[in-house]
C-alpha cells in the first residue's frame, strides 16, 4: 500500500469534528485499518496518552492512528515563559488537537484554536500527545510495520 496522506488525513478528520473546541471531549483514540475491504476507521474510545504510551497496542493492519484531544491555549510572555497556566490565564481559548500518526513514524497535528484558523504542524509535533503516539506506534505488530 501507498504511504497515507497524513496532512489530509488529519485536516478532513479534524473537518469531520465539526463542533467548537469548547464542545468537544476527552481524548478520543482511533485507528485507520486495512483490511480485504479496504480502509476503515475503528474508533477506541477515550484514551488518556499515559494509557496510549504503555498499553494499547495498533490492531492488525493499522495504517495510522488518530488522537483528538483538547485543552487550553494561552499567550506566552515575549520571552517564552509562562505566567499563568494556560487553563487559569485571563486570556485563555479552548483548543483541540487531531494528531496522526502513520507510515513510518511520521506526525502531523492540526490544531484548532477557538475563534482562529486552524493550523497544521508538521514537523514541531513534541509534547506527552506525539511521545505517546510514538510509543504507541513502535508497538505494531511486524506485519503491520511491513
């Protein structure tokens, strides 16, 4: 099979999320699956990333795995710190993430910020989201990884 498209995959699913980061849930985990009738889309459930980085293991013919999460967003000082938590700042927004990860290894993340344009990173994916991700992933079966 063809390497997946992750950009695309990330910026259609996080469309499909229709709602505003405000109404959105805890995080979600899903994996895209090939199997004798193509893709398809299994859904995990709620998935918080420590039980993501030690337990789930990708079902067999995983492609990519998506995890939608959501949070808060805060300015940070012209110097990079912080002084707040985002959560508490005066200035705060809701976010979501949809995070994907597939082929080999490879990240992408939209984030969508209430009240802005979604933006879509590429390569500045760090954080516990991508880490779990990662160790998520490394756990695919050799068949799958193949």
């Amino acid at each position: 099979m063809e390497p997946i498209d992750l950009v695309q995959l990330a910026t259609d699913l996080d469309l499909g999320f229709d709602a505003s980061p405000s109404e959105r849930c805890d995080p979600q985990l899903f994996a895209l699956i090939e199997d004798d009738d193509g893709l398809a889309v299994g859904f995990y459930g709620d998935v918080g990333h420590i039980e993501l980085s030690r337990h789930v293991v990708p079902p067999p013919g995983c492609k990519a795995l998506i995890l939608t999460t959501t949070g808060w967003s805060a300015p940070m000082e012209p110097d990079g710190s912080f002084t707040h938590r985002p959560s508490l700042h005066p200035q705060r927004k809701r976010c979501c993430t949809t995070t994907v990860i597939g082929n080999d290894g490879d990240i992408v993340s939209v984030l969508r910020i209430a009240d802005e344009e979604p933006q879509v990173l590429t390569e500045q994916c760090v954080g516990r989201v991508p880490d779990a991700l990662r160790q998520c992933w490394s756990r695919r079966s050799k068949d799958a990884a193949a």
